[in-house]
C-alpha cells in the first residue's frame, strides 16, 4: 500500500500540473483524440522539466 500511494502522491502533482498551468482538459470524440491530447501534454510537462532540470545544472 506504501508503495502505490507513493506513486498515486507523484502521478496526481503532474496531473494536478497539467490541469492547472497547461488547462488540460480532455473534451474529445474518440479514444485516439484523447490519447493524442494527453501525449501531448505530457511531453510540453516533460520538456519544461528538462529544461528546468537543465537550468538547474548549468550554474551548480
């Protein structure tokens, strides 16, 4: 139970993320629509961490 409500505390951050910052919010006929719509949040919420990530090391 540990272990899923760690992953659960993780998965809900980005989502909470997703619908804040980016206004994700999925309207759309058909699973395919849906399915590109996530995947492309997902990847602009993983870009902004790279490069947040990438900020972070260039002045370490």
């Amino acid at each position: 139970n540990g272990r899923r409500s760690k992953i659960r505390a993780f998965v809900e951050h980005v989502f909470a993320q997703q619908k804040s910052r980016m206004g994700l919010f999925v309207r759309t006929i058909g699973i395919a629509r849906a399915r590109t719509k996530i995947g492309m949040a997902n990847l602009a919420y993983n870009l902004t961490r790279f490069v947040w990530h990438q900020g972070r090391t260039a002045f370490a």
